[in-house]
C-alpha cells in the first residue's frame, strides 16, 4: 500500500487552534526572522506548518514551521491578509516521533541551541528510547548524543553505559619506592 504524503492534505486552520510545541529546539535571528517575513509577505505562505491534532483539547500542536507561525501572530498585516487562517498538515505519531521529526525538519536548515537539544535528548530517553534509536531518528553520532547527555548533568542518562576501568593509585608499597613525580597507574 502507497502511503499518502502529509502535504497533500493541506488545511486552512484559524491560528487560535494552533500552539507551539515544548521541545523545539530551533532559533532564528532577528535578520532571519524578518527575511521570513518579507518571504510571506511577498509569496505567501509556500510551505504548510507540519502539526499534530489534538482530539482531547481540539487543538494543533507545532511539529515544524513555528517561525511561520510566530510571523502571522506578530504581524497584523499578514494576519489580516490570511484571514487568521495558517495552513497546516497534520501527521497522527506519538511525542517521541514527533520529536523527532521536528528535529529531522530543523537539522536540515539550520543549527539548534544546544541547551534545548540536550534536553530533548534527556526527555526521549525519559521516554525509554535507546542512544540507538536517538542516533536513527534524530540523524546523530554516539559522541554527539554523550555529549549531550553530559550538558545535561543527569547521572540517569548514563546508568546504561559501561565504563573501562578508570586510573587507580598505586600501591602503597610501592609508591613509597617510586619518585615523586607519580605514585599511580592505569590499570588495564
């Protein structure tokens, strides 16, 4: 079975209904931000916002596109000519997933304040995914991830590694007898 692509089912959805997620960790500069505007402005919005519909509180929650949604919230004009009205598609997947499609959408264009990703890598293994499945979702390296869990500071998000064995001081015995510039060793 052919599966059907998000954006053919665009949706004109009144931005009232619409909210930012919690975990995107993109920022735009203000140059850039009005550079999207004047985009808007000149073509109109040419690529949907990517959401999730939330049947509980009948609302759409931000996958990708939330400076699109940032510029008809701040400027009027854009607003008024839109009729209050942003166009969305909606993909139907669990937060994980979700958050890891913002992140696959965001790493494509631009960088990530590296505070937010930390933190959206300590909730996904909150989630119980693996630093496997965050490497094949999420397009990072083992290092990048460690690093990330270590900006965190959460010892929990190392409680699933094996260490090698660390440096140990030598003996007493025969530290006495070896010079001072070092009494220990690595041990293997």
């Amino acid at each position: 079975m052919m599966r059907k692509s998000p954006v053919y089912s665009v949706t004109a959805v009144p931005i009232e209904k619409i909210k930012p997620n919690t975990y995107n960790p993109n920022t735009v500069a203000p140059p850039e931000m009005r550079l999207l505007y004047d985009s808007i402005k000149a073509d109109g919005y040419t690529m949907p916002v990517v959401c999730y519909y939330d049947k509980e509180d009948d609302s759409y929650i931000i996958v990708d596109g939330f400076h699109r949604y940032r510029i008809m919230l701040e400027y009027p004009d854009i607003y008024e000519r839109e009729h209050g009205l942003l166009p969305v598609s909606v993909i139907n997947k669990p937060l994980d997933h979700r958050m890891a499609s913002t992140i696959r959408h965001n790493r494509a264009r631009g960088s990530h304040d590296v505070d937010l990703m930390s933190n959206i890598v300590r909730e996904l293994h909150e989630l119980g995914r693996s630093d496997a499945w965050i490497s094949k979702h999420l397009g990072m390296d083992k290092d990048e991830i460690l690093r990330l869990k270590q900006i965190t500071g959460l010892a929990a998000l190392f409680k699933d590694i094996n260490f090698g064995m660390a440096w140990r001081p030598a003996d007493t015995d025969k530290s006495d007898k070896a010079d001072d510039k070092g009494t220990g060793h690595f041990s293997p």
